[in-house]
C-alpha cells in the first residue's frame, strides 16, 4: 500500500503530520470497503462528462425548447455519478477520519482539520458544492466527527 502526502505536510506542525498519516492510516484499516480509485475512472468520469455535454448542448440552444430537456438529461448521469462514487467515497472519508481518532485521538485530528479548513481553496469549495469532489469539506468532517463524539459520549454515559 502506498500513501502520498502532499510535501507542504512536512512543513506543518508535527500534530497535522500525525493526523494526515492517522487519517490514511484510516483507509488501511477500511481496506477494500473504501477504494475507488478504479471506479471513479470508469464509471464516474464518463458520467460527468455526459452531465456536462448535455448542459453545454442545453446552453448551445437556448432559444430553443430543447433546452430544459438537454438540462433535463444532464440529471440522470449527475445523480448516478452522486450516488454510484461520490457519496461512497465521501462517506469512505468521514470513516477514516473517525478511525484516525481511534489511532491519534480526536484532538489531533481536529487541528488537522482545522488547518485544512483554513487552506481550503476558493475552487475546492465549488466542486464540493457542486457535489463533484470525493472528499466532504473539512468543516463538514469536522461537524461530522463533533457528532460522533457526542453520540459516543451519550452512550458511555448510558452504559
């Protein structure tokens, strides 16, 4: 198994370096229930190439009315695409960082997380709100693993 990291890590206070590696310690111990790097070749470009030719077909005859069908049909390769490899990957993510908290405990993980929120780029942000990008925003995961840590809390308390 090969884990890439991006060089600016290393440049990074010594907890974000242990909570990157935590968090792909993460996809390790996931194994094969979360790898998508195949299938997001074969099935998911293609499907948002097809999404965004019929949107460029449905701008290219605006005055016509087959605009709203051209729009129409770039929603079915968008949603197979949401469902079939992005929401997987996406949740794929929020349980590695859940097991990086089992490895690093959750206070690392969260400064990394915070340190990804404030270097989060303009052009990131869009592809996660346009629901094309295979990772939840850090702010998202953060919010994600707040929730898990309450629901952990309660059920220590009840136990």
């Amino acid at each position: 198994m090969l884990i890439r990291v991006h060089p600016r890590v290393l440049d990074e206070p010594i907890d974000v370096v242990r909570g990157t590696l935590a968090h792909e310690g993460g996809h390790i111990m996931l194994g094969r229930r979360c790898t998508h790097t195949g299938w997001t070749l074969i099935v998911a470009i293609p499907l948002w190439s097809a999404a965004i030719a019929c949107c460029v077909m449905g701008i290219h005859q605006a005055r016509t009315a087959q605009t709203s069908l051209w729009f129409g049909l770039a929603l079915l390769p968008t949603l197979l695409a949401l469902r079939l490899v992005v929401i997987p990957s996406q949740l794929c993510e929020l349980r590695a960082d859940r097991l990086s908290t089992t490895l690093v405990g959750a206070v690392v993980v969260v400064r990394t997380l915070e340190c990804l929120t404030a270097e989060t780029q303009l052009t990131t942000r869009f592809a996660a709100a346009a629901g094309m990008d295979s990772h939840p925003l850090p702010r998202q995961r953060l919010r994600h693993l707040a929730k898990v840590e309450d629901i952990d809390r309660h059920r220590a308390r009840d136990t």
